[in-house]
C-alpha cells in the first residue's frame, strides 16, 4: 500500500537544519508534485559569524528556497533565539499549532527526538505535542545524533543529491562546517542507500504514521 502525504511541513529549528536533515527528500517530494512548506524557528542572529550581517541566515535561507523553487509564501522564518528555546517551550507549541492549523499538513519532518542539541529536542518534542494526529517522521542530523532509529527510508537518485548539495552550497556562512561538504552529503546518502540496496536514500525516525 501507498500512502501519499501531498502537502508536508518542514520544522528546522534553524535556517539550515532542513536541507542537511531532509534536503533530498524535500527535492524528491517537490517533483512528485508534493507542496512543500519550510518553517526555520531561528535565524541564528547570535552566533552570526563575524564580518556577516545579522540577518545573513535568512538570507541564505531564501536563497536556498529558491534552488528547490519554493514560493516565498510557503516559508515560515521565526525569531526565536539560538540556544535558548527551552525558555519558549510554550510559544513554540502555540506557533506550531497555528501554523498547523492554517496549512493542514498531511506530514511533518522534524529533527529526531534523539537530537542531543536542545533547540532541536525542543521543536522535536513540541511538534509531537502539536502534530500528535498527523503522520510525523524525524530526520537524521548524525552529528547531534549518539544513536539513531532507521526505520523510514525514502530512496534517492543523483539528481535529488545534486539538489541537495546545490540548496546546502547557498549557506556560505556556515561552508567551513565540516558537513558542509558535499562530499559528506553523498556519502552518507550512499552508506544509507547500501543500507537497501539502492544507490541513495535518506533516512528517517517513524514517530507516528497514518495509513
């Protein structure tokens, strides 16, 4: 059986966390005629690196969009500061269910609940408190990961990589982080690709699914 989820919502907790958890399933989704939606919950203003303007991430975040050509309408940017979103467990939740309320979403991908850095355990947490009736799958970031369920996996090809790796390249802010590398992003769509037989996949965590 398949069960097709034709409007998903991305939470990333900052600009960036989409493209590297999920960006080529986000690419795949897209051509199968999927409306894709992105909500980054921070642009990160305080950890800016020095020389960059302030709003730098948002940026690169709209420029990013544009490479997977999703409309400026169907990006959600928030301003919640880095770090410390614990503080604004509440705001978040009311955020999330007024956004889900508007779009509707048939699935939800966020960061896994395992995800040891505390923005995103807190937008992982909330989202099940919020899209606790919706299908909701949680992407792998392996380097906030000590462990990681692979339950779900959505097979990829070259061209969903090429789009991937083109959408993470418009974040030349972040570029000297070590999984900025394309090289990173194909290798792990290709280990996760072995995983069952096919050439790429990307991986995920089954939180809940309707079918």
């Amino acid at each position: 059986m398949k069960t097709v989820k034709n409007k998903v919502l991305i939470l990333a907790p900052h600009t960036d966390d989409g493209e590297f958890g999920c960006g080529g399933t986000i690419a795949k989704f897209l051509e199968e005629g999927r409306k894709v939606y992105y909500v980054a919950f921070s642009t990160c203003r305080a950890s800016v690196p020095d020389g960059q303007p302030e709003d730098i991430l948002k940026i690169e975040l709209m420029k990013s969009m544009g490479i997977y050509k999703i409309p400026a309408d169907q990006v959600i940017v928030l301003d919640y500061p880095v770090r410390n979103f614990n503080s604004f467990r509440q705001n978040i939740l009311d955020d999330m269910i007024r956004i889900g309320n508007n779009i509707e979403p048939d699935l939800v991908l966020v960061p896994s609940v395992q995800d040891i850095h505390q923005d995103h355990n807190t937008i992982a947490k909330e989202a099940m408190r919020a899209f606790k009736k919706t299908s909701l799958l949680g992407y792998e970031l392996p380097w906030n990961n000590f462990s990681f369920n692979n339950q779900t996996y959505v097979v990829l090809e070259e061209k969903h990589i090429l789009k991937k790796i083109e959408a993470i390249s418009q974040y030349k802010s972040q570029n000297k982080r070590d999984y900025s590398d394309p090289d990173f992003t194909r290798g792990l769509a290709r280990a996760h690709g072995v995983q069952i037989g096919k050439k790429y996949a990307e991986v995920f965590e089954t939180i809940r699914w309707q079918i």
